[in-house]
C-alpha cells in the first residue's frame, strides 16, 4: 500500500439532492479509511435516470462540490455533463466546477454514446481545461443501455482526441477484450472497478497496458472497498506497478502534487 494512502478514482453518493448527507459523507470515510483509501474522486449522486436534465446535472454538481468544501483533504469532484445540453451550458457547469470549484476532470455515463459527434465539444473542452474524462463502457452479454458506450467506441473517441486523457471505467465489464480495443491508445488508462474481480485480469491489463495506464476505482458504494482493493492488492504483479495504480497515476492525471493537494 503506498504510505499517503490510496485513491480511488470512481466513487458516488447514494444519496441524491444537491446537499451531501453528513452520515453518507462520514459512513463512505470511515469505510473507506480502513482500506487505506485517503482520497476519492466522486462522479456524480444516483438518483436522475441516464439522460440528466440541466437542473439534475446542476444538483449533482452542486452535491460534489459541497461534500469537497466539507471535506477538502479528502473529496475530489469530477464535473458530471450530459452532451444532449448546449454549448452555453457546458461553457457555464465547467467553469462553475473546474474553473472556480475546483473539480479535476469531467465525468460522462450513458447519456449518449461515445461516437455522438454531441461529445467533440464536451472533450474541446475537456482539452482546454486540461483536465481528464472518466467515461463509463462496458461490454454486456445481454441488455446493453441503448446508449451505453463499449470499450470500442471509447477507443473510437479517443482516437478522435488525443491531446485528452481518458479513463475508460470498469476493467471487470470491459475484460481482456476491453484492454485489447484500447491497445493502440496511449492516452485512455482503464480503472479497475466493475463487478467481482476475476483472476488474473489486473495482471492481464498490466502486462499489455504498463501499469501507467490503469488506475484503481471501486465505483463505491455499488461496490464495497474491501473487494475492490483486494483485486489490486491480490494481483501479481510488482509493488511498484500495485503503487502506480493504487496511487501514482492518479496523483498524475489529477495533478495533486502540483497543486500540494
Ligand atoms: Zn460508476
């Protein structure tokens, strides 16, 4: 385990609104405190469906950006966008978010899928802010979301945008066919959540990404910490690849040292 502790960069609230619950925001602490996690990154509050509104959007912001001002030294937000909305708006939540709120990256889920040319401007943006996107994908044997972006198509956009850094979510629902289709793309790293760890896969990942290039998350609380740390702390590979991934990576791409966050 590295010494300044953990982080896990793909959590949420439970709990909807524009106002974090203290007991969530405590319960999620403490919790997490006893895997060694010090730091998560939250993406956004379940309760508006797939397809947010710019008023739901606005709350779930909103949610993120009260549970860092409550707990700086431990809640980063990432600033949730649904791409349907206009540019207007993107211009205005981001800057709220990143530029004066201090968010670090921008979070996209099942709005659109990620061949929307809807997202261009999303990931300009992302660019311009120089800031990262974690975008959800998944491969489904059965009922894949209508617009429910595969690894694939992640791939397809990070192609389109290189200068932007992409973290494609959930290594469990994206399998070693998942690592394949990002392969050629140097700027998507996977996070390790999604589902109960398989043998070997982290390890699998490791070896035809390079441990810069995955990333530990949980998606807390879908998942509990203590199965999504062990697959990392389980998987064989070397203590230095376990340290990038459980935390070097993300001090990176979230530039926390920079900011002696
Ligand atoms: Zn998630």
């Amino acid at each position: 385990m590295p010494a300044a502790g953990i982080i896990d960069i793909h959590t949420h609230f439970a709990t909807g609104g524009d106002t974090p619950s203290d007991e969530e925001l405590a319960t999620m602490r403490r919790l997490a405190g006893r895997h060694g996690i010090t730091r998560v990154v939250e993406l956004f509050n379940f309760g508006p469906g797939a397809r947010p509104s710019i008023a739901e959007v606005r709350a779930c912001n909103t949610c993120a950006l009260r549970a860092m001002e409550r707990m700086p030294d431990f809640v980063t937000g990432f600033c949730y966008l649904n791409p349907e909305h206009n540019a207007a708006f993107l211009k205005e939540e981001t800057q709220r978010c990143i530029g004066d709120g201090g968010m670090r990256g921008l979070k996209l889920w099942v709005a659109v899928k990620a061949t929307d040319k809807r997202l261009d401007p999303v990931m300009e943006r992302a660019a311009e802010l120089d800031v990262p996107v974690l975008h959800h994908a998944w491969y489904k044997a059965t009922e894949q979301g209508e617009f429910e972006s595969t690894p694939a198509e992640i791939a397809g956009l990070a192609r389109r945008h290189p200068q932007v850094t992409i973290v494609m979510a959930h290594l469990t629902g994206d399998g070693m066919r998942g690592v394949h289709d990002i392969l050629d793309c140097p700027n998507v790293l996977i996070d390790t959540s999604g589902g109960q760890p398989e043998a070997h896969l982290v390890a699998y990942a490791v070896k035809r990404l390079g441990a810069n290039r995955v990333i530990y998350g949980s998606d807390w609380p879908i998942r509990d910490f203590g199965t999504q740390v062990g697959r990392v702390a389980g998987a064989e590979i070397s203590d230095v690849d376990r340290a990038l991934i459980f935390r070097g990576n993300a001090e990176r791409i979230l530039r926390l040292k920079e900011s002696g966050a």
